[in-house]
C-alpha cells in the first residue's frame, strides 16, 4: 500500500523527499509554492535533477501536488480566473517534470450565486487545464466540507462537473474523509455512494483525516487519525476496503500543530490489517 502524508518544501523543494523518507511514508503531497499565494516560484532545473535523484534512490512512490488555495474557478473576478488557471496549469506542467501524479485543488466557491450560474465557466476553466496538462497526469477534483457556497461537497456535483469534462482520462478525484463527514457521508457508505454517482475508476487518492467536526458540520477541520468524531473503528474498516487496495493515502492530519509527522505515520500503519 502507498500510505504518506503532506510534506513540506521548506528549505528547497527536494527537501521533501528526505521529510517524507524520515517519516516513514512512501508517497507523498506538496504544493510546489506558497498555498497562500497565486504567485509561481519558478524551481530551478538544478532542484528538479536533485530531487529527482533523491526520489530514485528513496524508491518513494506517488508524488501529488496541491493546488494554492486561493483558486477559485467559479469566480466571477476575470483576474483571479484567469490566475488560478494559470497556477493549475504551471503545478500540472511542474508535475509533468518531476514524474508527478497531477494536482489536488479544490474547485472553489460559487459565493451565492448557486453551481448552475457557474458550472459552464468551471468547466471551460478545467479543460483549458487539461488542454495544457503532460499526458499520463491528472487534474483532481477534491470533495469539499459544504461550508457556504463551496463547490464540490455532495458527490452529485462533482459527477455533474465530470460529465461536462472533455478529456476525462485526463480527471481524476481525491476523497477526503474529513469532509465527507462534515458535508453527510459515513465511511461505511460513502465508498459504494460513490461508486454509484460518480464510479469508482474515478477514485484515485484518498486525504485521511480524522473530524475535529460533528457529523454534516459543514466545517473543515482535520484531526489526528482516531481522536476525532470519525474515530478509530470507522477509519480502520474504511483503510482496509479492498476497493481502496491500489488507492494511495495521503495524512493532512494536524499532528502537534505543524502537519503530520513520523507518528502520524506509524498510527497509520498501525491501523493495516
């Protein structure tokens, strides 16, 4: 199984690779910028050759990006459109250089406007990325919490985006569990739920987090894996899925407060039958 973890780039971006090595893990996510800015940093060829030897000789496995979360394609704001497709569209010809998988991002916000006044310029937006996207990567759609005027909560949204999408070889979905939680979805339903909306082969990363949340809060919250409302039991039955079996799963759990570390890791592998 590929189980890992958010990792820092803090230092240089082939740093990442020695973080998630110490840790244990053997796949991993990043962004490759600030996640608080639309602004690229450009990574030098000398750091992609460093870290692409490091990550041979660590053997480690999938590497995902995660888009800034400042993207939002339902904006009506031309610049900050127009931004965020042009940040998606560095991250996946980034991912492309490093033998990555794609990036994570989350669609964005509707701000009240509702999903059907959006949906046409969400869609365009997406195949303007995958038009621009290495062949091989992926451009994944993540599940979000519900919080007000957020895309992408209910699965129904995001099968009626995927639809629309004209390459489709070129999407992909990361469930996170917290947020499924927070916007309606046990864990010993959401797989066979999704299945039936959106289908499995979809399906091609997991973000394990635990709920610092009740049930259909509506809030986005992560916990260490089994000190939350979701808890051990359902997390461990949901890990050991045999539908999840060739699945990577990705911790953004909070750790002592600065992401997940060897620990986090450990619990993790811990909870494999």
């Amino acid at each position: 199984m590929y189980l890992g973890a958010y990792t820092s780039i803090a230092g240089g971006f082939d740093k990442c690779i020695d973080r998630i090595s110490q840790m244990g893990g053997n796949t991993l996510m990043t962004f490759a910028s600030s996640p608080r800015s639309l602004k690229t940093t450009i990574i030098s060829p000398k750091i992609i050759e460093l870290y692409l030897q490091k990550k041979t000789k660590s053997k480690i496995g999938p590497h995902f990006f995660h888009g800034v979360y400042l993207i939002n394609l339902a904006s009506e704001k031309k610049s900050l459109l127009k931004v965020s497709v042009d940040s998606l569209v560095y991250y996946q010809q980034l991912a492309g250089e490093i033998g990555g998988q794609g990036t994570i991002f989350h669609i964005g916000s509707h701000k009240g406007k509702g999903l059907p006044e959006v949906t046409d310029q969400i869609v365009r937006s997406i195949n303007e990325v995958l038009d621009n996207t290495p062949k091989g990567l992926r451009l994944f759609l993540e599940n979000a919490a519900g919080s007000a005027g957020t895309i992408g909560a209910s699965f129904e949204e995001l099968a009626g985006i995927i639809a629309r999408i004209g390459d489709k070889s070129k999407i992909g979905v990361c469930l996170d569990t917290q947020h499924a939680w927070a916007s309606g979805y046990t864990l010993d339903t959401v797989l066979t739920k999704f299945d039936q909306t959106i289908g499995l082969k979809y399906l091609k990363v997991i973000h394990l987090n635990d709920s610092k949340t009740d049930f259909e809060s509506h809030v986005d919250r992560h916990e260490n894996l089994g000190k939350g409302k979701i808890g051990k039991d359902a997390l461990q039955a949901f890990i050991n899925d045999k539908r999840l079996a060739n699945i990577p799963f990705i911790l953004e759990v909070p750790g002592h407060g600065e992401g997940p570390t060897k620990a986090d890791i450990d619990a993790l592998k811990k909870m494999v039958l």
